[in-house]
C-alpha cells in the first residue's frame, strides 16, 4: 500500500472498531445504569498530586461512539477528496489531533483537562480553517481563533474561580454548591463559553467564516466536534445552571440565532455557507432547548444532527468537487440526472434536517417542538421556534430546487465525471444513520414515555409551518433573488437580513477597524518615527560616526605615532616645568 494512504487506512479501521466498541459498552451501560468514575495519579511530589481523571457514562459513551464514526467516515471519504493533496498525511494528523481533542473534552469531569481538550480544538481548527493559505482562509481561520480564544479565557477564569474549592473535579459541586457566589460566576463564565464556542449570538460570524477550510474539515467541525462542544459542555452543566437568570437570556439569544440564520440562509449562494448557516440555526434549537432545563433532549437532537449535517456537508464535497470547485448554487441544476446518488443522499440528508416523519431528524425536532408546546414560555419564544422550523423548510426546499430541479447553468459543453465510490461508500454509512439512528436512540435514551397532551392544532403547527416553508422555498427558487426584494421595506433591508443582521460588520470589523487604525498611527509615529530616531537609527548614527573617526586613527599609522609622541613630550614638559 502506498505510504500516503496507510496512515489514512488505519485512522479509519482504528476510529470506527473503537466507535463499535463504545456502542456495545453504551448499551452496557444503560441497561446496568453504570457510571464509572476514575482517578489516575501522574505525578506526586511531597503533598502535592497531580491526577487526571476520567468519567464514563452512558452519555460520554455515546457521543464519543458517534464522533468516532463520524471522524472514521469523514478520513476515508479525505482519501478520495484530498487525493492531490501532497501532504495528506499531515492532513490526517490534523483532523486526528482534533478528534482526541474532542474526545479529552468529553470524558472530562475535571475542569483542567476540558481546558486542554477546549483549547486544543480551538488551535488545530486553526490550523485547519488556515490549510488552503490565501488570504481569505487566514482572516477566516484568525476571525475563528480569537472568537473561540474569548470562550478560553472564560474557562481560564472558571479554572481560576475553582480554586476556592478543594478540587478541580467541577463535578461533585454542581449540585451542593449551587447557591455559591463563586459558583454562580462559573456558571456565568460556562455559558458565555459555550454561546463563543456554539457561535450564538453575538459571536455567530465566524461560523460561516470557517467554510475556508477543506470540505471533510467542515463535516466533522459542523456535525459532532467543534460547534458542539458548547452544547455539551452545558449539558453537563445544567444542574448548575437550570435555575440561573442568564439561562433565560441564553434562551432568547440562542431563538434568535436560530431565527437569525434561517434568514440568512435563503439569501445566500454559497452551497457551504447554506449549510453552515443551517448549522447555526440547529445550534441554536440545541441551546434553546437546554435553557428550558431538557438537556437529555439537547443531546438527543446534538446526535441525530451530527449525523445528517455530517452526510449534508459530504454531500455538498462531492458536488463542488464535480462542479470544478465552484461553490455557488446559481451554476448548479438538474445534478440528479448527473450525479443520481449524490443527489439520493443530498435529498435524504435535507428531509432529515426538516424533520420529515420517520427520518432520524422528525424524533427529535418534533418532540423538542411538542415538549416547547406543552411549556409555559411566552409567545415570543413559540413563535420564533415555529417561525425557525418554517425557515429550515423553506432554505432546504430552495437547495433541493437550486441544485436538483432547475437548469444546469455551467457551460454547455462541460461533462460531469462518474462519482467516486470510496465517497460514495463514506455517504452510504451515514445515509443508514440519518435514516435509523433518530429511531434508535430515541429507543435507548428515554426509556420511559413522556406524555404530550395536546390539541389538534397545535399538534398539526409543525406540519402547517412546514408547509407554508415549502411552498416559500418551491416559490423563490423560480423568481430572481432581486424580484424579493421589492416585496421587502427596503433594499438596506434586505441587506441587513442578508448579512446575519450585520453581526459580521459588528463582531469582526466593528471593532477591529480602529484598534488596527491606532496600530497603524503606533507603528508610523513611534515604531517608525521617534523610538527609530532616538534608539535604531540613532544608535546607528552615532556609532557609525566613532567608527569613521576611529578608522582615521588606524589607517594614517605614521602620524598617529608623531602625533602621539608629540602630545607625550608636551605632557612631560608641562609637568616638568610646574614641578619646579
């Protein structure tokens, strides 16, 4: 076997064996209501110990299952993707780095080590956003670093909180210390932590950024790695902060970020930027959900997304891997009569996203819109969530159109090679997922039936809402973009609903423009100006100066003695004649 493909071989049969092992252990687990706690010591000096510890239970089990199979499934599919690319297999090490990363993050109960998980996924995602170096990608991958760098200093400062308490071991006090002024800080630090790491708002612009990187990266950071990791974190949280004030303000900002990208998202082009923006809106489905205190549901819905989002992305990798690396869907069209099991699994993917009934995505999104139904949060919320459903219908209808149903509007003569089966093979397992898994952990995690009582119409408003979203994607996909705006107030309008609500512009340039401005003057007056005058340059100067009066001295030798001897015989005369 070739050597650029053996470390890619092994990644793939190591993750995916130790997925399937995880899962039996899940199951293990479950029915044995298991949870396994474990203390190792590193180092121990005097008093002093340093440990490392590890919680294992039915929920780390899983996920961990679910993030290898993905991550297994996405390097295999990178062996046909990246196939031209030198380098593979730092490619590989990249996105194994980054899945050890996640995996440290969640077997964690000791705040440290999630640190080190935390941070880790913050650094090879920049390394991975910045892989294709221009320069679009550095200010992608420098917008995602230092958003993401916010949410460390949060968990720096919640390490730093922790030390009023005998251990770092977060866990033992969720449930005692809840009442604690340092523990409420932490609470605050956590969910500010998440809303930077699960980019809701105001931290939302550098989700879309990230699409710089390379399309396997974009499966795996957008399904079950990097954007969950604030999810989960909360999740294991959540009796701390369940009862806390902020926990309602992360509701309605995380509605509002759900609301937010499903605008977005029927204004824009870029295949990628579709299906980050969606991303965005199911995150923050997760985090509304976990701040009405139903983090098992939040987790739930975490698992079947990861899935489909996961096939979604892979999907769009294919295409713009067939499209010549073009990535705006106004190219695309009639992809179903060229590209048929591309177009089978892009399709399936999308109805999974919508919640079409007895896809996996139907198992969660319709209990999590039951479970909203049945509570007692005001209008405002109800209707942004159910507004939010429509949207998710309405953006997938309008992709479905865009890439499967309209004219092809490439050249005419180009030709659409054969697909590759090692993709196809990577799409097909997680085809199977996206249809059985929503079903099956739905079986496993709630063992017990919960009872929603409502009426026929309120029962019936997802598929209202899913309707009217359909018809508005069929509808707008037939008409120019621009024909829109007329029925909008205005074209700034418009523009601010196009722009995620101009958060880039605040989030990134905002408040970049003058610090980089008063960089500028720094670097112009002082770096260059005085500080250059008066100590490089002036330096400069005055040395060279010595030097040229000392290499007068050393190149005229002859007089330097006559001149010498001289100065000696009047020194010695002076002195001669005052001493008498």
């Amino acid at each position: 076997m070739n050597n650029k493909y053996s470390i890619c071989f092994m990644s793939f049969f190591f993750l995916f064996f130790f997925s399937l092992i995880n899962f039996y252990f899940v199951i293990y687990f479950i029915m044995n209501n298991l949870v396994i706690f474990l203390e190792w010591e590193l180092i121990s000096f005097n008093s002093k110990m340093v440990v490392m510890s590890i919680i294992l239970d039915w929920m780390s089990l899983m996920f961990m299952s679910f993030v290898s199979l993905i991550s297994s499934v996405v390097i295999y599919y990178s062996k046909s993707y990246m196939m031209s690319e030198k380098n593979l297999n730092r490619f590989i090490i990249l996105v194994l780095l980054f899945v050890f990363s996640m995996i440290l993050l969640i077997i964690s109960p000791n705040i440290i080590s999630i640190f080190l998980g935390w941070d880790g996924l913050g650094l090879v995602s920049y390394c991975l956003v910045i892989y294709y170096q221009n320069v679009k990608s550095f200010n992608a991958g420098m917008l995602t670093a230092l958003s993401n760098r916010i949410g460390d200093v949060c968990i720096l400062i919640v390490v730093s909180w922790m030390i009023n308490y005998g251990s770092w071991n977060y866990i033992f006090y969720l449930d005692f210390m809840k009442n604690d002024f340092s523990m409420i800080m932490i609470g605050v630090m956590i969910i500010l932590a998440a809303m930077t790491k699960s980019a809701q708002i105001p931290f939302s612009s550098w989700l879309p950024a990230a699409m710089a990187a390379p399309t396997p990266v974009s499966a795996l950071v957008h399904s079950s790695t990097l954007v969950t990791a604030g999810v989960y974190l909360l999740i294991r949280f959540n009796n701390l902060l369940v009862d806390m004030f902020f926990f309602k303000i992360l509701l309605l900002l995380s509605c509002l970020t759900m609301f937010m990208s499903g605008i977005s998202a029927n204004y824009e082009f870029d295949l990628k930027k579709i299906i980050a923006l969606s991303t965005l809106s199911q995150l923050g489905l997760m985090m509304s959900i976990l701040s009405m205190g139903m983090p098992k549901l939040a987790f739930f819905h975490l698992l079947t997304h990861a899935m489909f989002k996961a096939l979604l992305f892979l999907c769009a990798g294919m295409i713009i891997h067939m499209m010549n690396d073009i990535q705006d869907i106004r190219y695309m069209g009639g992809l179903s009569f060229y590209l048929p099991m591309t177009s089978l699994c892009m399709l399936m993917s999308n109805m999974a996203l919508c919640g079409i009934p007895f896809m996996s995505g139907f198992y969660s999104k319709d209990m999590i819109l039951e479970m909203l139904s049945m509570s007692n949060f005001n209008f405002m919320i109800y209707f942004l969530y159910y507004i939010s459903t429509g949207l998710t219908m309405f953006y997938s209808i309008r992709l479905t159109m865009y890439l499967m149903v309209n004219n092809f509007n490439l050249l005419s003569v180009y030709n659409l090679y054969e697909e590759d089966y090692i993709m196809l093979k990577s799409m097909f397992t997680l085809l199977l997922m996206s249809v059985f898994s929503g079903s099956m952990i739905s079986w496993m995690i709630f063992y017990y039936s919960d009872i929603v009582y409502l009426s026929f119409n309120m029962k019936m408003m997802v598929i209202y809402v899913s309707l009217v979203g359909m018809l508005m994607g069929y509808l707008i996909s037939h008409m120019k973009i621009y024909s829109i705006n007329k029925f909008m107030m205005s074209y700034t309008f418009s523009n601010f609903l196009c722009v995620m609500w101009f958060m880039p512009n605040l989030s990134t340039y905002g408040l970049n423009y003058k610090i980089l401005y008063m960089g500028q003057s720094f670097l112009k007056f002082i770096d260059m100006g005085w500080s250059e005058l008066y100590s490089g340059q002036g330096i400069y100067n005055i040395m060279k100066n010595y030097s040229i009066i000392y290499n007068i001295f050393q190149m005229n030798n002859f007089k330097i003695y006559l001149f010498s001897f001289i100065l000696w015989m009047m020194i010695i005369f002076f002195v001669m004649f005052f001493s008498l």
